[in-house]
C-alpha cells in the first residue's frame, strides 16, 4: 500500500482465528509488529475463470502449480482510479504475483480485449493467459483487512481479514462492496507473508494459543459454498456506474 510493487515472491501462511485467539496474537505480536503505513482498508477483487470453473477446480486439487487471475482494487474505486490486473502463480508452496496497475475502464477494456496492454513483461503474461484460458469474469469477492509490518523494517507482514462477502452478479469493482457472507461472523482470516521462515517468537506464539494453518481459499471457498453448495450469491442492490 505504501508503494506500488509490480513483482512478489513469498510464502503465505492461513490460520482462521476465534475471536480470542485474534486479541492473543493482538496482545503477543505487539513488541515486534506495527500496524502498516494503510492499517485499515478494504480489498475488492473480481476473479477471472474458464466458463467452467476449470482454474478453481484445478486449483482445490492442490497440484504443486496453480494460477489464477483477478482484478483488485483497495476500496470501491472511483471515476479514473486505478486498479491492479493481477496474476497469481504458487509453486512449491512460494507464492509468486505479478501485477499491472491500469484505470478502472482501461483494464476492463483490456481484459475484454477491446485495447492492448502496455507492452510489459508483466502484461504479455497476461495477455498468455487471456488466450490460453480465455477466462470471463466469475465471481467479485471483498473484505475488510488490518495490517502489520515488522518494527525491525524486515518483510514480515500480518493482516487479518474480516467480513469476508461474495456475489456473483455486478462483477465490476464499481458495483460497492456488498456481498453474501463468505465466513462465519466469529471467524478472522490471518494469513502470515514472509520471504523465509517464521520467526521464533511468532511460532511460539502460535503454539501456545492452539493456532495451526489450514488450507483455505477464499474463491475455492466461494465455489464449494455456492457454486457446488447451490447457495445463492447474486446480491440485488441498485447500481449506478459512471464512465
């Protein structure tokens, strides 16, 4: 949030939290951590797949390559704000993200493939991707996070995520952020990203309050609940989009 990186290599640690076990990691971190130059800020993401479902089906598999593409913006965007096509790769547990950064109208024309990129590494990946997969978009997924980074200017970040929706219609990051839940109110998402090792301390940490990783998705949690589920994820609320 603080500046605009193109390029991650990382990896990425999931643990779903109670409530308590969230105000534990609050009170035990605090010597180490400090809340980001963004604290607070809601995510919006709008995720791109075959018809059907071929990525998110291959992904849930869990085979040692997956990929996927989204279109994140950090609040609901407004007229020419920026937004970033991002793509996604995980290898061997390393999670690798490669992203341009375009306005709101620019990437959607370019992912419909109505204008060309901007001639980029990143983008000709993109645009590999486009033709290989031909992928639509197929579920817009939003949250509310809070983020930590390293008192000792290291890598470490911690970001807990709530009020985790999704909905199937409105798939343009100017919709608003409404959605169906994704997760149980109690529930908090903290996800760990470090280029190496878990500290000691913050191993510790986990230990002692019973908290362990899992494997959690948040778009293979939205197809399992309401693409597989049958629930219902089309949201109705009353949209106005300027151009």
């Amino acid at each position: 949030m603080n500046e605009i990186q193109s390029c991650f290599e990382r990896y990425e640690k999931k643990y779903l939290l109670t409530r308590e076990q969230y105000l534990a990691v609050k009170s035990g971190m605090a010597a180490y951590m400090k809340p980001d130059g963004h604290p607070r800020y809601t995510i919006c993401n709008v995720y791109y797949d075959t018809e059907n479902y071929d990525l998110i089906r291959a992904s849930l598999e869990k085979p040692v390559y997956k990929e996927k593409l989204r279109v994140r913006s950090y609040g609901v965007p407004q007229r020419g704000g920026k937004v970033f096509i991002e793509l996604k790769k995980k290898y061997d547990g390393v999670v690798y993200k490669r992203r341009v950064t375009m306005e709101t109208l620019g990437a959607i024309k370019y992912l419909r493939g109505l204008q060309p990129g901007d001639g980029s590494q990143i983008s000709r990946e993109i645009d590999w991707f486009m033709r290989f997969y031909r992928p639509v978009p197929k579920v817009f997924i939003a949250y509310d996070r809070e983020a930590y980074q390293a008192r000792d200017g290291g890598e470490l970040r911690l970001t807990f995520d709530t009020g985790l929706r999704a909905r199937s219609n409105d798939l343009d990051l100017r919709c608003g952020d409404h959605g169906a839940p994704l997760l149980a109110d109690d529930r908090i998402l903290m996800e760990i990203k470090i280029p190496g090792s878990t500290p000691l301390w913050l191993t510790r940490l986990l230990s002692l309050n019973g908290i362990f990783p899992v494997s959690f998705s948040k778009y293979g949690t939205y197809y399992k609940e309401f693409v597989l589920g049958g629930k219902n994820a089309v949201v109705k609320k009353e949209v106005v989009l300027s151009a």
